[in-house]
C-alpha cells in the first residue's frame, strides 16, 4: 500500500515549528539559571530542529518515482538523511559530556532554582510526546526511516527532559553535582537510542534482507496455483518499498499466457504479505513428477512451434507407440513438410529413447475463414429439422441453438445438443461425428460443422 507524500511532509513540517519554539524556551530558560542540563537539553532540540528540516526536505525527495538514474526510487536518501541525524546527536553527546567533566572537576555554581525551568520542562514532555507518537505512528504506516528517527529523537527529548527535572531536584536538595550528572544522563541517552537507530539504517543501507520479509514472500509465492517450488528469492528495502527477485518453477507444459498469469497473481500476493512490494518474477519451466507422456509430447511439439493434435501413447512394456496428427500449411510441398515431421520425431526420440516407435500423420492447417454472414431464418430451419432427423430419438437428442452462418469457403454448422450424463465422452462423439457425416453428406455446401454435447438441464 502507497502513501500520498502529503501525509510526511505534513508532519515534518509541524514538528519543525514545535522543535524550534521549544529549544528557544529551554536554551533562554537554562541560560538564565545557568543550568548545564537545561542548555544541553536545549541543544540537543536544536539538533533535532535540524533533523526535521532535513527530514521535510528528505521526505519530498524521497516519495518521487523511479526514474532514469534512479531505477530503484529515491528512497534511501530517508536512510542517508538518517545517518547524518546521527552523526550530529553524536556529536552533541561528546560535546555535553566533556563540559559535564569539566564542570564536576572545577566544581562549577549550581543553577538557580526556581518554578519557570519545571514548567518549561512539563510542557517540553508534554509536547515532545505528543510529536513522538504521531510522528512514529506516521513512520510505521509509511516505512519512512526518516520520519523513525525524527520520532526518536522527541523520544529521547522526552527521557532528556525527565533527566533534567531529576537533575534540577537534586540540585534543590544540595547535590551540587546534580545538574552535571543530569547532563551527562541526556548525553548517555542520545547516545543509546543513536546506536539503535544506526544500526537499522545501516542495515538498510548494506540492503540486509528484512526480518522474517523473505519467508513471508516465499509463502506467498508457493501458494499461488501452478507455482511448483521457489529455488530461490532475495528483499532488499528501498525507502517503504521491498525490492524482491524471484526464480520460481512453473510447469513447463502451461502456454505463456497462463505463466503471465501466475506473475500477477504472486505480485498481488506478496503486496498483500508485505504491503509496498516490486516483484521481478522469473519463471522457469520444469517437468512435473506426475507429467504424463501426452504432456511431454506437446512440449516437444510447443517448443518446435508445431501444431499437433490427437496425440495417442501405446505402452507395450518394452516399447512405446506414439501416433501425432501435425497440422502445416495446405500449400507446403510434401518434401518440407516431411523434414518436418521427421524432426519432430527425431526431438520425440531424443527425449524418450531412440526405441521408441513414432508415426506422424501430415495434414493441411486449418486455415482462418473470412467473415461471414448470418444465414437466412428459413436455411437455419432447414438445417434443425435435418440435424432433429439424423438425431432421430437415439442417444442425441434436443437438437438446439442452431446457427449457419455463409462463407466464400462454404457454410458453417454450429449447434448444441444433450446426452445422458453418464455416456463416456467416447460413445458421444461416435454418436455426434455420424449425425455430422449425415449432414454434410445431404448438405454439400457445408463445409464445416461444430457440435457442443452437453447433459440434460436438472
């Protein structure tokens, strides 16, 4: 699932305001007092007013498609957004800790105590907590490493502040040590969530394959009909989208409209398991352990570019017998259309053993017939009452849905009719192909006739 770029640009942009007001208050409130926590807390919302800018700007870049130097989006610019975040709360961390050293060693004046730094800080946790759970619930539905680490930075303002009351309490109670300790607790803190947070981003950057991602895509694949195994699958995360290649087999005897098929089916299926999915899916054909020898046969023929029908397999034990009807082109002459039939029946002897017994009966293709046109009511009639007499009251019977339509090839018979339901599919074509030799033979101008069996309505 898609997010507009409106919903994270949005909320960057509302935490941009939130996190410059607030460091303002806390850097002129610590300041004032003279409270080493309070100006560290300040400057570490400071840093995370940088972060957010960056984030509002990563985040416009980042929701753009793919495009020509890009192919796999602009999502990781999130992930190197997020690592420069980093670097700078790093830096702050370093930077607070040395001046609370400092200040324990040359025992510095303790900050002056009074109600404004408390309610500042209230309010700071109130706020900062606030813009951590949308900001976090926002990153979770978009995947947005960018939006993850501006949440975790008002997380950790949110435990700095904390820290900073317990420090400025202390500090009440005569611990002069209180506000440097509480300093260096903000410092250790950044530098805790930064570490989790890299860690991540890195991953991603060295395109670690997600948690659990790869095993939720290979079920989805595996469950999707006419997909025989999955040998091998590889996710990488761009940004929200899981980038996934597949080699996947597919039963070689399926036509390549089916395996198209199967592609879009397992795309919709992994979209689901994984929500944002690009799915390259390669098929690769395979033999079925049930595959019957028909079926080989046909992919021979497949593979050959050939048309066969009527495809019969005789097994005498020690020997199979293979007869195919192969369709050419009526006008080939005789001598190609045997080199033809012959290669095929070499590529039949080559996969099944060259024992194999294998006749090929030639025949012209059917060709496409131009267009025709409706016969007229009376000839339609004609040819019913026809098919109703050859039908007599026999095996076939309720001759219907008759239709004749007139070609420059000659007309064309097509109609329904009804058997008993437990006749083998055998006995009804015996029975269909007499009545339809019945009427081609008092109907010469017919030049074919299709016939549809079908059992009695319920």
């Amino acid at each position: 699932m898609s997010h507009t770029p409106t919903i994270k640009t949005n909320v960057a942009a509302i935490s941009i305001f939130a996190s410059a007001g607030m460091a303002a208050a806390k850097f002129a409130v610590g300041i004032a007092i003279g409270s080493l926590a309070l100006i560290s807390e300040a400057l570490h919302s400071s840093v995370d007013v940088i972060a957010t800018v960056i984030t509002w700007l990563v985040v416009r870049v980042s929701d753009q498609p793919a495009d020509e130097e890009h192919h796999y989006g602009h999502g990781k610019f999130e992930s190197l957004s997020a690592l420069f975040v980093i670097a700078l709360l790093y830096v702050l961390a370093g930077g607070i800790l040395v001046e609370s050293y400092s200040r324990l060693r040359e025992g510095a004046a303790p900050p002056t105590i009074s109600a404004i730094p408390f309610v500042v800080l209230v309010i700071d946790i109130a706020v900062n907590f606030w813009r951590a759970r949308a900001l976090d619930r926002t990153a979770r539905a978009t995947r947005s490493q960018a939006l993850a680490a501006d949440a975790l930075h008002f997380a950790s303002d949110v435990l700095g502040s904390i820290a900073v009351i317990a420090g400025l309490l202390l500090t009440g109670l005569g611990y002069v040590w209180g506000d440097s300790v509480a300093a260096i607790a903000v410092a250790v803190m950044i530098s805790i969530l930064g570490l989790r947070l890299g860690r991540s981003t890195v991953e991603t950057l060295l395109d670690r394959a997600p948690q659990g991602a790869a095993e939720k895509a290979t079920a989805a694949i595996r469950a999707v009909p006419g997909v025989v195994g999955v040998e091998r699958l590889r996710v990488r995360m761009v940004g929200p989208t899981h980038f996934i290649d597949a080699i996947a087999n597919v039963p070689r005897s399926y036509p390549i409209d089916r395996v198209e098929a199967i592609k879009k089916t397992a795309q919709a299926a992994v979209t689901e398991a994984l929500g944002d999915a690009d799915l390259t899916f390669t098929a690769v054909p395979v033999a079925r352990d049930n595959e019957s020898v028909r079926e080989r046969i046909m992919v021979i023929a497949r593979n050959s570019g050939l048309a066969v029908h009527h495809v019969t397999v005789h097994d005498l034990g020690e020997k199979l017998i293979v007869g195919i009807d192969l369709e050419v082109d009526g006008d080939m002459e005789l001598s190609a259309a045997h080199d033809i039939a012959h290669g095929l029946e070499r590529s039949i002897r080559g996969d099944f053993g060259e024992d194999v017994e294998v006749d090929t009966h030639i025949e012209p293709l059917e060709p496409e017939l131009p267009h025709g046109t409706d016969a007229a009511p009376e000839r339609v009639e004609t040819i019913k009452a026809a098919l109703s007499r050859f039908a007599g009251n026999g095996a076939i019977h309720d001759i219907h849905n008759v239709r004749v339509r007139d070609t420059d090839a000659g007309e064309i018979v097509n109609f329904h009719c009804r058997a008993a339901p437990s006749m083998s599919v055998i006995k009804v074509h015996e029975k269909v192909d007499e009545i339809e030799r019945a009427l081609r033979g008092a109907f010469p101008s017919i030049k074919r006739v299709i016939s549809h069996a079908e059992p009695p309505r319920a």
